[in-house]
C-alpha cells in the first residue's frame, strides 16, 4: 500500500511538471501581450518594451519557464501581473469560496445515491421511469444555461436569493456562519449539484441492477435473509463503488474552480480567478492556478483509489 502512494506521488510531479509546461506553451500561443494590456490603450511602444523588461517577457519561454520553476522549487508562485499581488496569496484568498462551493455541490450530488437505489428496486415502475426521464433531461442541461435559468427565477423574478457575489463568514472555511453567507451559496451549489445528482441517480441505479442480479445476492435470498439485509449488507457496498469514483473525481475537480459556475455568478474563487487571469494575460496566476486545479484534481484520485480498499477488501493495491 505505501509503495503505490509513493509511486503516486512520484508521479504527480511529473504530472504538475507537464501540465506547467503545456499552459506555458498554451499563454504563449493566445494572441496578446500582457505589456500591452497593462500599458493602457494609449501607451507608446517604449512604454511597452519596459513594462515587458520589467516582467521578464522579451525572454525566450524556455528562460521564462526555468524561472518560474526555480521560484515554484522555493514555493514562490511569482506574483501578478495585473494587481502586482504574489499569486499564493490570491489563491489563498480563492480557495476557501472554491472549497465551500465544491463541497456543497458534491453534498447535494450525494442525494443521487439514495435515488438510484430507490429506482432500481422498483424498476420499471411509474416511480422508476419518472426518476430516470427526469435523471436524462436535467443531465442534458448545460451548467451555464442552468445557472441563468437559477438566477433569473430565484435571483430576479422571486427575488428571494441573491444571484451574484459571495458574502458573510464561514466556519472552517466551508460552513457557512451566516444567512448571508449561506443564501450566496445555495444557487451556485444547487446549479452545479444538481446536474452530478441525475447524473449519480443513473449511474447508482445500473450498478445497483448488476449488483442485485449476481449470484452472491440469489444466494443471500436463497438462506433467507431479510431484503433490508440483502440489499444493506450485500449489495450497497458493492453498488457503491463506481458512485465514489465519480463523486472523488467531482470534488476534485470541483476544488479546482467550476469555472463556468463561479463566472455566471461572479463568486470569487479559483476558477473566476483563472478565468479572469486568460483575459488579461496573466500567466504566473494561469500556471499557479492550473497547477493547484491538478494537484488536488490527482490527490482526489489517489483518495479515491484507497478507498475502494476499505469499501471491497478483495482490492489490494501491492
């Protein structure tokens, strides 16, 4: 088990280190200068070639890149071009809304397991066909139209829900202290788990099917034991597996900035940080933020993988 951690891990650097490389390369092909964008629209080309003197920018990538490597080994991320803050503090700033709106969504995600369960033990009712037709057309939604579709109803026609920002305090950074903080969070979260949650309902309710038609099942019925029993003790843990993984993978990727989500509701966070660092060409606040979206988008996966362990014992990582 330790050994495979330690491969894991010896492996993210190499990830981290290809990812770094390829956004490097991705900042440098996006047509526009950061010089000119911090210059103003009327900076004379002097002004330009200083300011790009000034960030190292006449550079070659290659140079570029090396020195961005040799402050990340002294965990220093650089510091912004556009607001002149180190990066580790903007992120630092981010992570806690990113953090508190990813784990909320994947909360609300989690519904779908109970839902998929129900579904497949009633398969081919009224109920079922509801679940499952209702499950295919709100996965089909795109998140963005969802997110607007949230904002105008709850946010502008009732009223009820603020629709952009964030607000209030939290506890331990993701429970909110506060109504203020709590209604800010809830159509974001609501928007992005929603989606997962038909979503983990379909998947959790396949794996349910298979799981309830094995032998090992007809058998456990064969003895007699009660169908609370059959379905709890021998069915669940196994149905679960495939649910994890996605719910894992979700968070991670969550942690990593819902970019999209975070964008149509002007809530800061990694992903609204991200996005509005391309625009203006900020590449030490791209690289820091990318690199933090893989770190813990790779740590999610590794978790994942160790659970399965503890829920299937027949899994041994050697």
């Amino acid at each position: 088990m330790y050994g495979y951690i330690a491969r894991r891990l010896v492996q993210l650097v190499f990830v981290l280190i290809g990812v770094s490389i390829i956004t490097f390369l991705i900042m440098f092909l996006i047509p526009g200068n950061p010089a000119y964008l911090l210059a103003g629209k009327n900076a004379t080309p002097q002004r330009v070639a200083e300011i790009s003197v000034e960030l190292g920018l006449n550079k070659p990538i290659y140079v570029q890149y090396g020195r961005f490597v040799d402050r990340l080994v002294h965990g220093n991320f650089g510091e912004s071009y556009q607001f002149e803050r180190p990066v580790r503090q903007m992120l630092q700033s981010a992570i806690p809304n990113t953090a508190q709106l990813a784990v909320a969504a994947v909360l609300i995600e989690l519904l779908g397991i109970p839902l998929g369960i129900y579904s497949a033990l009633r398969q081919y009712t009224i109920w079922d066909s509801t679940l499952t037709t209702t499950a295919l057309i709100i996965w089909g939604i795109p998140v963005f139209v969802l997110a607007v579709f949230m904002q105008y109803v709850f946010g502008v026609y009732l009223g009820i829900l603020p629709f952009y920002g964030t607000g209030g305090s939290t506890f331990l950074w993701v429970i909110p202290a506060d109504w203020n903080n709590l209604s800010h969070l809830i159509l974001p979260a609501v928007t992005l788990g929603i989606i997962e949650v038909a979503y983990i309902s379909y998947m959790q309710r396949a794996s349910m099917l298979e799981v309830i038609r094995s032998d090992y099942v007809r058998t456990a019925r064969a003895k007699g034991l009660p169908e609370r029993s059959v379905i709890l003790k021998h069915s669940l843990k196994n149905a679960v597996i495939p649910v994890l993984t996605i719910a894992g993978i979700d968070l991670g990727a969550l942690m990593g900035g819902a970019i999209l989500t975070e964008t149509v509701f002007s809530r800061y966070g990694v992903g609204l940080m991200v996005y509005n660092a391309i625009n203006a060409r900020d590449l030490p606040v791209v690289v820091g933020g990318v690199l933090f979206a893989t770190f813990v988008y790779v740590i999610a996966n590794l978790v994942v993988d160790l659970a399965y362990a503890y829920i299937d014992p027949r899994i041994r990582y050697e």
